[in-house]
C-alpha cells in the first residue's frame, strides 16, 4: 500500500511551519518530511509529532549559506559540515525520524569534478557513521541541473550509485525524485525498478511546473500502483509546490490519505 507523506516545507505553506503538523494530519497524512526543520527546536517539533500522532520520516541536514545547497562536497568546510551532522543527529534522536537527506552541493566554476566528488563521498561515510548511532539512514539524492540546480555536484542516478558504492556503507541509500529524474533520465517505471534495492525514499511532483500529480506529463495513476507492486515498503514524499492550494491540490491523493482526514 503506497504511504504518502506531506513535506512541510512545500505543502500547507499558507500557514506557519509548527501549525502545518496538525493541518497535515487533518487532511489524512499519517507522516510527514520537510527540507530544513532548524526555525524550530527538535523538543517541539517532537511535541507537534505526538500530538498529530504523525511519523516523521526526513529532513535534510543543514544546507549551508544562503544559496548554497548543501556543503558536503566542498574542500575545506568539513568542519562545518561535520558540526551540521551533529546538529541533524539532535533532530533525529528527539522526533524519532530515521533518514538524513545529506545534499552534495554545487560544484564551483573551474573547480575539479574529482576532488568534489572524493570530498563528498568521504562526507557521506562521515555522516553515515555518526547517524548510524541513532539508527538513522543517510540518503543521497541526484537532483535536476537543467530546469532547477544548475551546477548542482550529484546529478544523476549512476552517479549516486557509484558514491553510494564508493562510500561503503550499509545505511547509506538514494532518495529517488520523481520529479528530477523525469527531467534528467525519463524512463521512470524502469528506473525504479532496477534501483529499488537501492532506494531508501521516493518523492514526487509533476513536470513541469513541480506541481501536484495529474497536473503534468507523468502518468502518476500508473508509477505509483506500480511501485507498489514492485515491493517499495517506504513513503512516498509529497515534495511539491500546490497549484492551487494544498488542501484544493489533494484529490490525487484521496486513495491513500486516511479516510477520517
């Protein structure tokens, strides 16, 4: 059965970000993610959670400053990263969230692909090994370098794969965005499948736009029954940006929403 989750950092964006928690479960999540929960203490994001009786199930670790998408493949600012770790490991222990989203960052004009890439994937490792800890999972995620990221470090799926290889580490997984590989590779069913060992997350939005499924090219009433039937025992992320409101944007979703929501 597919398992949405409501991302709070792109749905119910009408109201504050700690009211979200109960406006998600009202509307039928069981679970929710967000990109960047540090506005708010771990303690009362875990609050929200018990009251909502929501699951949380990731966030991204600190991206660095304003504009960067993340630092982990960045020469020189392993210290800083590493304090970042820290500082997620926090936000994993107190709302019980088990996944890490860690995001590579952009490659700077000029500088060498490969010295990016042996950084990065030394700053997986690291983090993977202080998150293991807290029995929490590491996910990469490629993200598209053409319509939203240009310059962005890990940009494709075979990419990751090799990092996630190179890495070594068994909680270490590919968060798998609909909406970016769509952009980037197409052959969504395909993919899926053959990288299912490999996924620790799925998430969606329609092209283009990044938008609520149905609205786009990507045939959503096939993928997810589909990725269903493959086996994919994880969440499904709602990682888009409503058209129209997010409550007026959920009919896609009513199949797997709670009915009572």
């Amino acid at each position: 059965m597919i398992r949405l989750s409501a991302n709070l950092s792109t749905l119910f964006t009408e109201l504050p970000f700690m009211e979200r928690f109960a406006a998600a479960a009202a509307s039928g999540f069981t679970a929710v993610e967000c990109q960047f929960p540090y506005e708010a203490e771990p303690q009362a994001i875990a609050a929200r959670l018990r009251a909502a009786q929501l699951e949380w199930v990731l966030f991204n670790g600190p991206p660095g400053n304003a504009g960067e998408r993340g630092i982990a493949s960045l020469p020189g600012r392993e210290h800083e990263f590493d304090a970042g770790i820290e500082l997620a490991a926090r936000y994993v222990e107190a709302g019980n969230c088990r996944r890490v989203h860690v995001m590579a960052g952009l490659l700077p004009s000029g500088a060498d692909r490969a010295r990016h890439l042996d950084t990065y994937v030394a700053a997986i490792g690291r983090a993977a090994d202080r998150l293991a800890a807290c029995d929490a999972t590491v996910l990469i995620e490629p993200i598209n370098t053409r319509v939203d990221v240009p310059g962005y470090l890990l940009d494709s799926t075979a990419l990751a794969q090799a990092c996630i290889a190179r890495a070594g580490r068994p909680n270490i997984r590919l968060q798998f965005d609909v909406y970016h590989m769509q952009i980037m590779q197409g052959d969504l069913l395909r993919s899926v499948q053959r990288l299912l060992p490999l996924i620790g997350h799925i998430q969606v939005a329609d092209n283009p736009g990044r938008h609520e499924p149905g609205s786009g090219e990507i045939a959503f009433e096939r993928l997810l029954p589909a990725i269903d039937a493959m086996g994919y025992a994880g969440h499904v992320g709602c990682e888009y940006l409503p058209a129209a409101g997010t409550v007026a944007g959920l009919a896609w979703a009513r199949p797997w929403l709670r009915p009572h929501g």
